[in-house]
C-alpha cells in the first residue's frame, strides 16, 4: 500500500502521524535516536571534554528517571532537578511518585539522594548523579494547614516547587491562564512557607502577573528553572525582560530550556544556535551569575508517559494547530528532529554544549558558573 505524503493526509491523519513519530522519539529506546545523539558528541574539542570531566553540571529541569541509561552516562550530571510528583498529582499521587524515585535512587548506587548541597559535592566527588525532588505543579501541597503539608514534603525530599503549571492552582496563575491574575491569600502563604522550610521558589509556567508578584515578594531567590527569554520568541511559557531582571535581583537564576517550542520564532527550525543565543541574551541582560541550564528533557531514554503525549498533542492541536513546530517539521521531512534541536537533542549532548559555547567565545569560568555553579549558590541560599 502506498504510502501517502503529509501533504496528501487529512488533518486528523496528520495529527495522528504527529503523535506516533513524537511517541516513537519519546517513548520507545531507538537505536537509531540514540545514534544521532551520540554522534554529536564525537568531534567535540579536548577542551570541552575536560570542562566538562571538571565540572559541576546541574540540569534545573528533567523528568522520567527509571533508570541509569546512556543519555544519563553520556550527560555526566551532577544533579538533576526532577519532576517528581507529576503535573496532575495529588497528595496520594506525590506520595507514590516520590516513593518511586527512592525506589530508582536504592537500586543503582550511580544515583544519589539530594537533600542539601553538600550531597550535590559529595556526588561529584564519587562520580555519581544526585536527584533532586522537585514539583511543577503545586496542587497536591493543598491542605487546611498549609505548614503541615510544607513541612511533610520537605521531609519527604521535597526542594523545588513552582506555584503553577500552566493552569490556575489555589495559589497563583499559569502562563496559559487568560485571567492572568495575581497571587491567591493561599500562594502568599505558600511563599512564605517555602523559604521558610527550604523549598526553592520556581516560576516557570507561572502567569506573568503572579510570578512578578512573587518575585516582588521574596525573601530568598527565586528561580525560572526552564524558561526561555520572550524577546527572542513570542510564546507564553517564555518570560519577559522585566521578570528575568526581577528574579535576578532576587539573588536567583534563569535556566535556558531545549524545548523546540519556546525556541521556534515561525521561520527557522531551533538548533543549537538559538539555545545558545537565549545563554548569551541572559548573560547581557541579567549577568552570567544568574543563567543557568533547565533543558526539560527526559533523563531516561524511551520513559516518557504515552498518555501524556496523547494530552499535549491535543492541546497544541487546539492551541496552536499548523503553526506549531512539530507540524511544520514534519511538512518539511525533519522526522525525529520535529522534537527536538539541531545539535543538542537532550542531556546527553552537554559536552556538545559546552564545545558550542567555547567556539561561540565563552570563557572557562563563566561556562562552569552556567553549567552548575549558579545553581548550587542558589540552592544553599534557599534550602538553609
């Protein structure tokens, strides 16, 4: 049977191709998608792999750890700031997914519990990963007593939390939110006890009115762990100049995220080159003691949730529809790569990275301070 060309499919087909070539690239263990990854990694300079090797490397945003795989031995993280408690968890629901990640951590002595900063030292000083615990959504925290719920999920691990995803929760908007309102009673509270018990503010996904009030509030830094800077590329999820001026008056710490949509400007498919370029617009705008790397990609190759592949698809389908990337890529015969950037595809490549940044002119210490030092400054300020 022939094969039809996308140009040739329905609408609900090509859809449909959209969501079977995003499940095959995020939920299945391609051999051929672990080729491309790695072959990235190759030709990089002497240089960039002892950068690298020395290193502090602190991810600000993955997800889906299951087990120790190649994109995990070839990133060579430090730390990794998970999310943990899933987007739609509850208590019962957080509860479970953080006994899941005790459960990954005890089966294989690469990985390491992260509770204080000096656990993220003692992982590079033993070779290991550390995961960290943290949440994007804020709703399985909701409680009548607010300081008793802090304090259970900090004992559990509990170390970053934002107050939104992209909805409205109890405490403030998303950045899909048309409201756009600011904080609730509740998510002024929720602040206050989250520096309190050591719980690291993060503002990505957050409604822009409600971040700026939160920022405007703080008494610890805050962090946008994975967002990119609106200027560049006109999407909700990305922040404006204002917000990232604001957060790093705060003390804290803006992470560039690899995901293709908040890098995509309508004409030039992301790469490399525009990861890159939202490093540099940072490190003009705010200085490079404030930027940092959130790459929002999966840490274990193949474990991303079908369902929720199914959930985003439609909502890009409804939100975005043929102006979305993934449907210009495919139009345009980009296959994997309608998912993600030219030249670094996940955490595997940070050595391509760091090269990337050493030809674009970056020094040595300044790579080492966006590669983790910033972030740990940031957690010993904020879990104390």
């Amino acid at each position: 049977m022939q094969r039809l060309r996308f140009e040739e499919m329905t609408e609900d087909q090509k859809w449909e191709l959209i969501e079977q070539m995003e499940e095959k690239c995020r939920s299945e263990d391609l051999e051929e998608f672990k080729e491309m990854t790695l072959a990235l990694n190759k030709n990089v300079s002497d240089e960039a792999r002892r950068i690298h090797k020395e290193s502090i490397v602190i991810d600000a945003c993955t997800f889906n750890v299951i087990k120790y795989g190649w994109r995990l031995e070839a990133a060579g993280c430090t730390a990794l700031n998970c999310t943990v408690p899933g987007i739609n968890d509850d208590a019962g629901g957080a509860f479970k997914s953080i006994w899941d990640y005790y459960q990954v951590i005890n089966s294989d002595n690469r990985f390491r519990l992260i509770l204080k900063p000096d656990d993220i030292l003692e992982a590079k000083k033993n070779g290991q990963t550390g995961l960290i615990i943290g949440a994007q959504n804020n709703d399985f925290v909701r409680h009548h007593d607010m300081r008793s719920s802090l304090q259970a999920f900090h004992t559990l691990g509990l170390r970053v939390m934002q107050i939104a995803y992209n909805h409205r929760t109890f405490a403030a908007d998303g950045c899909f939110s048309p409201a756009n309102a600011g904080l609730s009673d509740t998510g002024i509270e929720l602040i206050r006890l989250m520096e309190e018990f050591g719980i690291t503010v993060d503002l990505s996904h957050v409604g822009w009115r409600s971040a700026e009030e939160s920022l405007e509030m703080a008494q610890k830094p805050q962090i946008y762990s994975h967002s990119n800077p609106y200027a560049l590329f006109q999407h909700p999820r990305n922040i404006t100049d204002d917000q990232a001026k604001k957060c790093a008056a705060t003390g804290g710490c803006i992470g560039v995220s690899a995901y293709p949509v908040t890098l995509y400007n309508g004409d030039k498919f992301p790469s490399i080159d525009e990861y890159v370029d939202c490093i540099e617009y940072y490190c003009n705008l705010v200085g490079v003691d404030h930027v940092g790397i959130g790459m929002d990609t999966t840490a274990t190759e193949g474990a991303y949730p079908r369902w929720e592949i199914a959930y985003f698809n439609k909502v890009v389908r409804r939100t975005v529809g043929e102006d979305a990337v993934t449907y210009k890529s495919l139009a345009n015969n980009r296959g994997y790569l309608a998912y993600k950037l030219e030249g670094l595809i996940c955490l595997a490549n940070f050595v391509k990275l760091i090269d990337h940044m050493l030809k674009r002119g970056f020094r040595e210490p300044d790579i080492k301070k966006i590669l983790g030092e910033n972030w740990l400054r940031v957690f010993r300020d904020t879990w104390k």
